[in-house]
C-alpha cells in the first residue's frame, strides 16, 4: 500500500479491516490514533512491544530514518516468512517422531498390561520352571504393573523439574547447550539457528540498522540461549572495535559462517552475503529434515520390531519348554 502511494495512516486504516486477529486489530486502532495525534509509527510500536518485536520496531526506526520505509517493511516481511517457514520445519520434523514414540509407548504398555499378564498366567499355571527369558519378561510386566504409578508420578516431577530448571537462566543455557550435542537432532538445531542469524542480520544490515543494533536484535531472536547470549557478547566486542567475524568465533558456530562474514567485512559486501548463507542453510536445514525422518521411520519400526520380537521370542521357548 505504501508502494501504491497511500499514507501510512490510510494503510493502516485498510489493513485494520483486512485483520482477523481481534488483538491485532486493537492494536492497529490504537496506532492509527498515535499517528493522527503526531507520533511516528515506530514509537507507536514501542508502546506495544509485547506484539510487535525488537527487530520490527528497529526497521522502522531505520525506515523512518531514511524515508525508505516501503522497501523496508518489505524486507521485514520477507524476513519474517523465512522465520515462519524455518520454524515450520522445524516442529514439522518433530511431529512425525513424537507421534512415533508415543505410539512406541503405547505398544509397551499395551503389552505389559494386557497380553503379558495372560501369557505368564498360563505359563504359571503348568507348574515348570520357566525359561530365563520368559521369566525375565513376567518379572518387568509384574514390577512395571506393580510400581506403575510410582514411574508414573516420578517421571511427572522430572519433567516438572527439568522446566522449572529451564526457566532459570542457568538452566537454560545448560539444556540448550545440551541439546546441540545430541546426535542427529544438535546439527539440526544448529542448522535452523543459523538460517535465523543470517537471514536476520542479512535484512537489518540492509537497512541501515548498525551491527552493534543488528547483532542485539538477532540475539532476541533466537530461541537458543548459546547462540542468543553469544549474540549479544559479539555486539559487546563490535562496540569496542573488534570486527564481526572475530567477535562471532564460538565452538557451536560452523566456522563457514565467521569465514564469510569476514570475507563480507573485507569486500564490503556483507548484507548480500549474509542472505546468500540463509538461503545456503534453508536449504541445508530442509535436507537435514528429510534425513532425520527417513532415518526415525526404520529406527522405530526396530524398536518396536524388538520389543514385539522379544516377546514371542520368550513365548516360543515356553512352549518349546514345557512341550519338550
């Protein structure tokens, strides 16, 4: 609509009625009364910041500062679908296994409530000693079905006790540190991470924002406290003097990322080479996904496979025993 020509009050004025978001479109009302009574449209945004984030506000700020406001907010919006779009990935590729392992517990359970049961109430009732193996699967049927609220309750507290140890800012950092060392799962992680760095950088760099701005309003941005908090370090050092490549050097960090941040520094080219890296690690992140799923189907089907197999394994030696 800016691009159109309209003002920006006449553009919020028709983008309110396109709203469908009841909050959004309060929001919108009050913004709209900000800037008929004077304001900017970026202070108008501080006062809701709880809607509208960091790095929004600062692209308007720099919009305004330039009077390229239109090309600005168009880069927010992309900048924005690719944080939509990567996140997308993200939970996608975690749905299929979730629902995987739920189904692999609920196999499990299945078993040791009902079919186990039956099966060791039968064999008990021959009067022979039982092979090791079947005795060994009537022993964990029995203790989980004796114990199974207390497994139960003691794996609620954990969880419980693992998210009031996240929410601290210790924890965090510590879980989140973790997480990047699982196999498989960590790459990922750390992959989608860097696709919001570059792609975050790429797009307030191109608007003037300055680096010292840019790397504090990506370190909002990201979910995991290791790259957040280095972010922000990195920000602290560009303050002092130092360049960015060096001031982002951190173990979790690929090295690809400082080379060519450093080789923007040097050709004055960084905001282009930025974006070409969040594309590089989109596309890195969308194979890492397909990998991980073609990779926990079979998983799976093994573990189940397994655990089915070890009961009719220890089934069939029962019956062999007490046919022989």
């Amino acid at each position: 609509m800016l691009l159109a020509g309209l003002s920006v009050a006449e553009s919020l004025a028709l983008a309110r009625s396109q709203i469908s978001s009841s909050r959004l479109r309060l929001t919108t009302k009050f913004l709209l009364k900000d800037i008929e009574s004077g304001s900017s449209l970026s202070s108008g945004m501080k006062k809701h910041s709880d809607v509208f984030p960091d790095m929004a506000i600062n692209l308007m700020v720099a919009g305004e500062n330039t009077g390229d406001l239109d090309s600005i907010m168009e880069r927010l919006a992309i900048h924005l679908e690719k944080k939509a779009a990567l996140r997308s990935q993200m939970i996608n590729a975690m749905i299929y296994p979730t629902f995987v392992v739920i189904a692999a517990i609920g196999v499990a359970v299945f078993m040791v409530v009902k079919i186990i049961p039956k099966f060791a109430e039968f064999l008990l009732g021959q009067g022979k000693v039982l092979p090791p193996s079947t005795q060994a699967l009537i022993d964990i049927s029995q203790y989980v079905r004796t114990n199974g609220l207390v497994i139960i309750a003691s794996a609620i507290i954990f969880i419980v006790l693992v998210l009031i140890f996240y929410q601290t800012k210790r924890g965090r950092l510590i879980i989140d540190y973790l997480s990047l060392r699982i196999p498989v799962i960590g790459p990922m992680l750390t992959t989608g991470s860097m696709g919001q760095t570059t792609w975050a950088l790429s797009t307030l760099l191109s608007s003037g924002v300055t680096v010292y701005q840019s790397l504090k309003v990506t370190g909002e941005l990201l979910a995991n406290r290791v790259f957040s908090d280095k972010m922000h370090h990195a920000a602290e050092k560009v303050l002092v003097g130092k360049d960015m490549s060096s001031s982002l050097e951190h173990p979790r960090i690929p090295i690809l990322v400082t080379q060519m941040i450093a080789v923007g520094e040097r050709t004055g080219s960084l905001d282009q080479i930025l974006q070409e890296m969040g594309s590089y690690y989109e596309q890195l992140l969308d194979t890492a996904i397909k990998r991980l799923t073609a990779m926990i189907e079979p998983a799976m089907i093994l573990v189940i496979g397994t655990m089915v197999g070890f009961v009719y394994y220890a089934f069939f030696q029962a019956l062999f025993s007490l046919v022989g």
